[in-house]
C-alpha cells in the first residue's frame, strides 16, 4: 500500500509540475507575441502554438480567455515592480520633512527602468505594460487596486500631497498619472529605439536616458501650480484613484 501511495504522490507532483510549466509556457509565449505584434493582433491559437503545446485547449484551460492571459501576466510581473516601488518609498513615508520630488521621480521610474535593461529576462514588461496602458478595452486599473499593485503608486500620491500642501488633489493625482505613464511609454519607445528611427536623435545608453528621464519628472513633480490650472480644479479631495 506505501509503495502505491507514494508512487500516486509522485505522479500527482510531476502532473502538477508539468500544468505549471505549461502555464510558463504559455505566459512567456503571449509576453513575446504581445510585445513584437501587439495584443489585438495574437490569436490564442497562435500562443499555444509558439508555447509548443499540441493541445489547442491548453491556453482556455489555464486562463479562460485573452483577458485571463493578461491578467496572469499583471500577477506575474506587477508584484515585483510593486514592492520595489514601496522599498523606495519606506524612507519618503518615514520622514516627516517634504518629500523631495527626486525621491518620488525614482520611485515611480526606476522598477522600470530596471527592468528595461539589455539582458532583463522580465524585459519584455515594460513594452507590454506600454500596450495594456493604451488599451481601452483591458481594465486594468481594477486589476491593479483589487490587488494592491497600485500600493506603490498610491505612496507616491500620498506624498505629493505632502509635497504640495494646498494644492488640488485632482492635480496632484494627475500629475503621479501622467509621470508613470510617461516613464513607462518612454522606456518602452527606448527599448524598440523608435526614438531614433523616428527623430534622428542619437542612441544613447540606458542609464543616461533614465537620468534624463528622472531630471524631467522631478521637474514635473516640483512644478509650481498655474493660476489658471488652480482656478479650473475642483476645490474638494477625491478619493485617490
């Protein structure tokens, strides 16, 4: 009886080990094709296939649907970024002087940007990332406060408040958007060297084009209100996003 125990036990862990790299399989193959085609141009189909996978069921038995494929990928990548992003904020958030916009710059750019370096085996994110953002269709603002993915951008926000004191929190809300926003298509127009093709400007290495990168957002971060921007904004607190 223990020798068929323990060879069930040991059909039953190699079967949940192959569903496991099944599901790698796929996630990696629908990052890649994603990336190089974009999202609406991949059909399932064409994932299981480049995940070499013979079963054409294999893709809707572990994720159900192209939202289910995109929402692993969040799971698979955002915690990372996540928890670096809070690593970077600990200090800001334990202080009690105003955040310097610098800080808050890195916070927001560098998971990124660390992840966009030559060689990054998750490198593939920042272009995907790019993609998600521009689609109308994936909810992903859901996916990232159902899950707390969006902790580390909620910090960022937190403190420019404290940085601003007074100031709208519409503004500065929309300010922590679009400074994400911006580091994330950047990065990803960096790694496909559309900058280049498109306006001449010469390739430059990673590190010099995230230092430019952060001396812009903080320069964002800091910027002093417009009246006219302080006229037209709504005078009470909203909910953070």
């Amino acid at each position: 009886m223990k020798a068929i125990s323990d060879q069930a036990g040991t059909t039953g862990g190699n079967a949940s080990e192959h569903a496991e790299e099944t599901r790698a399989l796929l996630l990696d193959a629908a990052e890649r094709l994603f990336v190089e085609r974009g999202i609406d141009a991949v059909s399932l189909r064409e994932i299981v296939r480049a995940a070499g996978q013979r079963n054409a069921s294999a893709l809707h038995y572990h994720f159900g649907s192209r939202d289910g494929v995109l929402e692993a990928l969040i799971d698979l990548r955002m915690p990372a970024v996540n928890a670096r992003r809070l690593a970077l904020m600990a200090p800001v958030m334990a202080g009690r002087r105003k955040p310097a916009p610098r800080r808050l710059a890195e916070a927001l750019i560098l998971p990124l940007a660390e992840i966009a370096e030559p060689g990054n085996e998750h490198g593939n994110w920042v272009r995907l990332a790019a993609q998600i953002y521009a689609n109308d269709s994936i909810g992903f603002a859901a996916i990232f406060r159902r899950k707390n993915y969006d902790e580390g951008l909620r910090q960022v926000g937190l403190a420019l408040r404290r940085a601003h004191p007074g100031a709208p929190p519409l503004l500065l809300d929309q300010r922590n958007m679009l400074a994400v926003r911006q580091a994330v298509h950047a990065l990803a127009d960096w790694q496909r060297g559309v900058l280049t093709r498109q306006s001449g400007v010469a390739i430059i290495s990673l590190p010099l084009f995230v230092a430019n990168l952060l001396d812009v957002t903080e320069a964002m971060l800091a910027a002093k209100f417009s009246a006219e921007a302080l006229r037209l904004a709504p005078k009470d607190d909203p909910e953070m996003p």
